[in-house]
C-alpha cells in the first residue's frame, strides 16, 4: 500500500504509477530501486497542475522538461488501453 502525492489517498502498488529517483541512472516510470513517488491512476491526480512541483519535492531532485513530455506520453498511452478487469 502506497500514498499517492497528489489526492494523499492509499491505493495499491498496481493502481499506481511509480516514479523513481535512482542515483545513477536517473528518473525513471514503473521500475528501479531508490527514492520513489506515486500517482493513482485518476485523471485528476495525474492532471493536476501543481504535480510537476509535488513531484519535484517528494523526489528531491529537479525534473526536466523532457521527463515531464516522457511521464504525459506514459500517460496517455495508458489511457489508451482498455481496462483489464479480473
């Protein structure tokens, strides 16, 4: 169970998207080992304006423009995909 930074609500690892902050191979989605946020998967949460700053502050570290153009194309081709429901 994990806390997603912008809604502050606990979800389970998979309804959320994992950022990473590995000292070596720097910012990456859904893997790697070192500082870590989340975001649930809502559209409010990950759409949120001020999420490029709570990112940023739970990671300790600065992001790039890039990262931020990587993170909205993971996005959206989550929305992309139908849900799949067990």
């Amino acid at each position: 169970m994990r806390i997603c930074i912008s809604c502050r609500k606990t979800y389970d690892r998979k309804n959320l998207f994992k950022i990473t902050k590995d000292h070596k191979q720097g910012i990456m989605l859904q893997k790697g080992m070192g500082r870590s946020a989340y975001i649930c998967k809502s559209t409010k949460c990950y759409s949120d304006s001020k999420i490029k700053k709570k990112l940023q502050k739970a990671l300790k570290t600065f992001l790039e423009p890039e990262f931020i153009d990587i993170f909205e194309k993971e996005i959206a081709s989550y929305n992309d995909q139908p849900n799949k429901r067990i």
